[in-house]
C-alpha cells in the first residue's frame, strides 16, 4: 500500500494505478471500523483499485463540537487497509486541503437543509466542500458513501449531478454490531451503560418503521418512538422524521418509499440512525 502526502505523490500514484483499470475512492475520517471496511469491501468489487483517505475535517465540526476528541489511530488504520490490500492511503496535509487565504465553499440547498443540516450549521458545507476537493484531488471512476450518513449521501449525489463532477457514486448499507447498534467511530465515546442501551435506538427504528408499514399515523408513530426513547435514557433528541428515500422532503404520511432518520444525544454521545421504509 503506498501512502500519499503530497498531492504530487498521490496524483502520480493514481494515474500508474489508472493505466490498468478503474480506481475507487472510499473517503473516511479514520478511526475505521468494519462499517468503513464494508465500503472497501464493495469499492474493491467495483473497480480495480481502491484508494482511502483518511482526513479529519475541521470545516464540518461545529465551533463546540468534538474535533480534538475525534479519535485518531493512524497506524491501526494503515494496518487494516494494508490486510484488505488497499493500493493508496491518501493523508492530505490541512494545508492542502485549507491552503492560506481559502475563500471556496461548496453549499447545496434543499436535501442539507433539516435533519443534521438543522442540528449541525454549516456541518453539510464542509462535507460538501472537502468531498468535492478529495474527489477532484484523487479523480476516482467511482466513490463509496454509507448510508449510515444518509443525508449526507444525499447531498453528495445532489452536488455531483449538479456539477456533472464524473464519478458514479454508490451507497452502501448500514453495518451494524450484532445487537444492531450502527457501527460508528464514535461509539468509542460510550460508557459501557450507554453501550448497553444504544441499541435502543435501531429497535425503536425497526419498531416505528414496522408500525408505519402496518398503516399507524405517521405523527402518532414518530411521537410515541420519541417517548419510548427518552424512557430509554437518549436526549435531547435532534429529530425524528419520516423523509422521502430520494429528495428528503418531509413526509407526514407513508405514501412513497420513505427513510426515517434519527438523531439524539446519549449521554455526550450523539448517535445517528436511520432505516428505509416501505409502503
Ligand atoms: P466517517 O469516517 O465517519 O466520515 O465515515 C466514512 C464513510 O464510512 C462514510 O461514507 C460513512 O457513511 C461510512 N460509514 C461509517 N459508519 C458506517 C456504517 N456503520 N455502515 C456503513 N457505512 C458507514
């Protein structure tokens, strides 16, 4: 596996990997667990080479969010990628990514707007504006997103096929820890009380979307989860909401396939979820 620095480096990298079959670029924050594994898994399957990056974004924490706390495992990570024979690790510098005086801000309306975009200012800004720059830095055929972000999949397909950027874009499905529980690098932040009620969060899912799919009111549906969640321990909850599968929009009756997406706090832990529904 070649480890890139430099942007030189990694664009010499990549066009001797492009002389002999199509590259796959898997984004990542680091800390990687099998959820990022699975999308390397699929990326391998979908083209020839697959090429990670690993960047912590400033641009998509929020001013009292958790970026120093982020954990970062740099060399767990290389190991991991090298056993699933990963051609390029990309570790941009900050000052590639944000040289001096950057003033260029990728910003998509409708789909970032609510869910995170609501709870998180700015936050789809950043993911919007440091995907753009990975996918132009590394020029993949095709990028791997998880639906484990959904809204933030949706933005990133949104923002492609708006700037005609020539990549095909695949999500791949939620990876999950055999009690349901999302695999997330920020699970690590649980205490081991919070572990054992996290699941909650997925069981309530699959509890409101089964309800849903049996003809319960959609708004009934969504209050009662939230009740049953806040019993359980989570909170405050950042949303609940019954969304359409493609464009996002608010839903207030099962009438098309639709996605209920979640956020709450469980203890200093903010947890995200959703699930597909169908009617
Ligand atoms: P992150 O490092 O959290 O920015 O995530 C990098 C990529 O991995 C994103 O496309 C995420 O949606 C995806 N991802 C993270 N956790 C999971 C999971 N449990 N299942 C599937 N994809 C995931």
């Amino acid at each position: 596996m070649h480890i890139a620095r430099t942007l030189d480096d990694l664009r010499t990298a990549v066009a001797r990997l492009k002389q002999n079959g199509a590259v796959a670029l898997v984004p990542t924050m680091g800390a990687l667990h099998e959820g990022h594994l699975a999308l390397v898994d699929e990326a391998a399957k979908a083209a020839d080479h697959v090429v990670v990056s690993i960047f912590v974004n400033p641009k998509q924490f929020g001013p009292n969010e958790d970026l120093d706390a982020y954990p970062r495992q740099p060399e767990r990570d290389a190991d991991l990628l090298r056993a699933r024979n990963v051609a390029i690790l990309w570790l941009p510098p900050v000052d590639v990514m944000y040289p001096q005086g950057f003033a260029t801000n990728i910003s998509v309306s409708g789909v970032s707007e609510g869910l995170c975009g609501g709870a998180r200012p700015g936050h789809f800004d950043g993911v919007a504006t440091v995907v753009t720059k990975l996918l132009l830095q590394v020029q993949p055929d095709v990028a791997l997103f998880g639906e484990k972000d959904y809204q933030q999949l949706a933005v990133i397909r949104r923002f492609v096929a708006d700037l005609n950027l020539p990549v095909a874009i695949k999500g791949v499905a939620i990876q999950r820890a055999e009690d349901g529980l999302a695999l997330s690098s920020r699970n690590v932040y649980l205490s081991e009380t919070e572990r054992d009620t996290a699941p909650r969060l997925h069981q309530t899912l699959q509890d409101a979307a089964l309800a849903l799919t049996s003809g319960a009111s959609a708004p009934e549906t969504l209050a009662n989860a939230a009740a049953r969640l806040e019993e359980a321990g989570f909170g405050p909850i950042d949303y609940l909401e019954l969304r359409d599968a493609g464009d996002l929009a608010l839903m207030d009756a099962l009438d098309r396939p639709a996605r209920l997406l979640v956020a709450a706090r469980l203890g200093r832990t903010r947890l995200i979820d959703n699930i597909a529904v169908t009617p």
